[in-house]
C-alpha cells in the first residue's frame, strides 16, 4: 500500500465510497464511481502500480476478466447503447480501470 492514496485508503477500509463495494476477491475492488453517468463503476487493483507493464499474469488475467464480468453485468441491468472504458492513471497515480454506460441520449 502506498501513502496518500486514496484508492489504497479504500482497500484498507480507511476511506468509504458512496454505494459501497460492489466486488472484491484477492486482486480487485469494485465500487460505483461519481455517477455522473448512471451506473459509472471503477475497478481498482489492489496491489499499488502504476502500468499495467507491472501486472503479474495472474494480476493481468483476473484485472481484465473482472472487467469483463462487471461490464456484462451492467449491460444486463442498464441497458446501455454502449459501454466506454477508460484507464488512465493520470489523477490517481494507481493502477484501475473505469467503465461508463453511455446512451444516444446522452450529451
């Protein structure tokens, strides 16, 4: 775990997260995001990297398949026209992935 980081802050419990944990096994948490689109949920790993140059095959392998998982979920509940995602790292300096359900109405 890293200092400072608000996403090891939410692994060890130290910092809560609107909605709560909607997944966590050994290598990913899985909780809702800002909401400024409906249902907008991010993937954390739980070990603290940066790249995923850096993700063991296991890490690697679990990351993306909870992803998957995550995003066929809420294309069954939402209904969205699409789904974007986005992995970026560039705010939070720790490895995670964020998954948006867009819609034509959208703007």
């Amino acid at each position: 775990m890293q200092k400072d980081c608000k996403y090891c802050e939410i692994i060890k419990g130290e910092r809560k997260r609107k909605g709560g944990i909607i997944f966590e096994d050994e290598h990913v948490i899985v909780f809702l995001g800002n909401q400024h689109h409906k249902g907008h949920t991010i993937g954390v790993l739980k070990r603290h990297i940066e790249d995923v140059l850096n993700l063991t095959e296991e890490e690697r392998d679990n990351f993306f398949d909870i992803m998957i998982k995550i995003a066929r979920a809420i294309r069954k509940a939402m209904k969205p026209d699409k789904l974007n995602y986005a992995l970026f790292g560039n705010w939070v300096p720790h490895l995670h992935w964020h998954i948006y359900p867009r819609y034509k109405a959208d703007d």
